[in-house]
C-alpha cells in the first residue's frame, strides 16, 4: 500500500464510512418513498387506473422543483429544515436530509419512466381479470419493470454517490470531502487521485451489480 495511504488509513477509512452512510440513507429513502411516489405519479396521469390532474399537476410540480434545483443551493435551502429534524445542520447525519429528498425526487422519476414503458395491455389484462389497485401494481407494473426500476436504482445510486461529495460544505464529510480537504487543499495530488480511483472504483462495481442484476431478472 502507498505510503500516502498507510499515512491517513484512519481518515480515509473514516470517509469511506460517512459516504457508505449518506449513500445508504439516500437508496432507502429512494426505495422507501421513492418508489411509492413515483408509481403514484403514473397512476395519476390521464389515462391512468387513478387518473387525477390536481394529484398529478402538484406531484409533478413538486419532483421537478427538487429536480431543478442545483444541489448545492438545495443544501444551503434546506438548512433550517435539516436543523429542525436533526437538531444541527453540521455533520453526516445533517447531510443525509437533503440527499434524502434529492433521493426520492430522482428516483421517483426513474420510476414513473419505468412503469411508463410498461405495455397498456398488461394492465388492462390485470383489470379485466378483477386485479385491485394494489395487484395491479405489486403483480402486474412492477414485475414488468422490474429490470427497468433496477437500472433506475443503480443510476440513482451512482448520482447519490456524486452528490455526496458536495457534503463537505455542511461538515458532511464522505470521499469527496477528504478529496478536497486532505488532497487538493493541502497540495497532495497523489491523495487527491487515490480517493477518485476509489470513487470510481466503487462506481464501477455498482453499475456492473446493477446491469447484472436487470439482466438476470429480466425475463421478456
């Protein structure tokens, strides 16, 4: 191992730990909230089995907001809503309340795509076989996109890992902080390009877990 690296294992380890954590909040909120609200979002489209403008004009409206928002102001935005949920807007915890958010507003998109590709005879086969609401959805839309919300996830997941490295700038810590902090603003390049190696190295083994997975799971 690089002197360089044997020299800051600690921080390093410590980084790694901070971006694991703010990444893996992000993909449960994305999963969690995510999903359900991007389903929801297709579902209220006309034409859809809950066709609903009101629903789908302010949902619609709320994600592209989120979305739209370069994700550093988004950060500086949310910071007296982060300070009342967590009791401080410094630290890793701090910094997974607007990952969270940009979580589910990306994933949620992903999603409605997805489902949006989904055939319109499967689901009108679903009704005229007296499915509910809730098999039509569990049964029928996600089992169809099931390779497609994978895919979504996986890209979700490398943007999550992108915007972690912005967290420097609430005391959030992660890769990209240690990056800037240890590596470009002391001068020390050789640290600097350790840290995206791994970056990229982590990158690299999602996407290749998240093709594979579609891949495997895909059965059309």
């Amino acid at each position: 191992m690089p002197e360089v690296l044997l020299q800051y294992q600690t921080e390093i380890w410590r980084s790694i730990g901070e971006t694991f954590i703010m990444v893996g909040v992000s993909i449960l909120a994305a999963v969690l909230l995510g999903l359900p609200l991007g389903t929801w979002l297709y579902l209220s489209r006309k034409g859809q089995l809950l066709e609903n403008r009101a629903v789908f004009s302010v949902l619609n409206l709320i994600v592209n907001i989120v979305r739209s928002f370069p994700f550093l102001l988004l950060v500086v935005f949310l910071i007296p809503f982060t300070r009342l949920i967590i009791g401080t807007a410094i630290g890793t915890a701090a910094a997974t309340v607007p990952l969270a958010i940009i979580a589910i507003a990306h994933y949620s998109r992903l999603v409605e795509q997805s489902l949006l590709d989904v055939p319109r005879g499967v689901v009108e086969a679903a009704v005229s076989m007296g499915a509910s609401i809730k098999d039509v959805i569990f049964k029928f839309l996600y089992v169809e996109a099931r390779s497609g919300l994978v895919l979504g996830l996986t890209t979700s997941i490398i943007s999550f890992i992108s915007y972690s490295t912005i967290m420097g700038v609430v005391g959030g810590g992660g890769i990209g902080d240690f990056a800037i902090r240890y590596g470009y603003q002391q001068f020390k390049t050789e640290l600097m390009m350790y840290m995206i190696l791994i970056m990229l190295v982590f990158v690299q083994m999602i996407q290749f877990t998240g093709t594979t997975v579609a891949r495997l799971i895909d059965k059309r």
